[in-house]
C-alpha cells in the first residue's frame, strides 16, 4: 500500500470531528472540555502502541505531550475508568478493520454472496511485564512468566468484529471458539 492511500484513510478515520461524534454516540463525551474523544483516542493508540508502557501515568504524559495540556492524573483517570472508553474504542477498532479488511484479504462481496457469515477466529499472545505473572499466567514460565491472549472473532460478510476477549495466555483457547450454534 502506497504511503499516500495509508494516510488518506487514516485521516478518514482518525479526522477530529469523527471520533468526537463517536465519543458522543457512545456517551462517553456528553460536552466537550478538556479531554476529547479524539485526544483519549490518539493518546492511547500512542501510548500503547509504545512498548515501553507499563503505567497509566505514561498514557497521561503522552496525552499533555501531544495535547499541550497539563491534566491531572485523577481526572484523567476518571475518563479512563468509564465503561463508555472500551466501547468508543470498539468503535474506532471496528472502522480501522472495516477500512483495511479488504487490503489484507483480497476480496469482494461477489466471492462471499453463497455465504450468510464467514467468520474467522484467532488467538495472539502480548508479553506483559514479571510482575503480572500471578494474576495473567503465561504459557511459557521461562521466557514469558506473564502474558494475555486477545482473541478476536471477526465476521468477514458483515466486515466487523463479532466478538473479542483478552485471557490469560495459560487459557485454553477452545473456551473463546464460538459455539455450534453461532456457526450455524
């Protein structure tokens, strides 16, 4: 993919005005003041995106960074908490999926018109920090005493995710497979 289609739908995506009117659909905004939905939005993929981040109080640093803003660490926590963060990043999660889908898979909806879903499950391990070994166990003691599994169902004829958890990594993965009657 050329670097100019990248940024183009990265802006269609990432542009100010949609993930502000996304925080307002999900509530997670009901006015406008200091945080934004866009701002929480580009600050923790930011952040997360980091390797290097083990606390909250990084994601509040990398949010003054990139803001100009000097909040604090409680108000900000106080946004972080709100149930209403995982779903406006569900939402944005689903139309970074829903705009690349098609790039990695190659295909059209003439291939998929014989299907009612097509869905597709995976697993993949993230390596967590020591100290997290008692409560997100690793499968592999040694080298990765702790580690999550997210797994992700995503419905191809729909072009969004189905379903998505995160476990430890000692879990098995046959209890985040759907059920029979889901794949109906």
């Amino acid at each position: 993919m050329n670097a100019n289609i990248f940024i183009n739908k990265l802006k269609s995506i990432l542009s100010e005005k949609k993930p502000n009117r996304l925080g307002k659909q999900v509530a997670f905004t009901k006015r406008e003041r200091n945080i934004t939905a866009f701002h929480m939005v580009v600050s923790l993929v930011a952040a997360l995106g980091d390797k290097k981040t083990i606390y909250l109080s990084e994601i509040l640093r990398v949010y003054n960074q990139l803001t100009g803003q000097s909040i604090k660490y409680k108000p900000f926590h106080n946004q972080l908490v709100k149930p209403e963060l995982a779903e406006l990043m569900r939402e944005v999660t689903n139309k970074v999926f829903n705009c690349w889908i098609n790039d990695v898979l190659k295909y059209t909806k003439k291939d998929l018109f014989k299907f009612d879903n097509i869905l597709i499950q995976d697993g993949s391990s993230i390596m967590l920090h020591r100290s997290l070994k008692d409560v997100f166990p690793g499968r592999f003691s040694n080298t990765c005493p702790a580690a999550i599994e997210l797994h992700a169902t995503l419905n191809l004829t729909q072009g969004c995710f189905e379903k998505a958890g995160i476990t430890p990594d000692s879990y098995s993965e046959r209890e985040e497979l759907p059920t029979f009657k889901e794949l109906k």
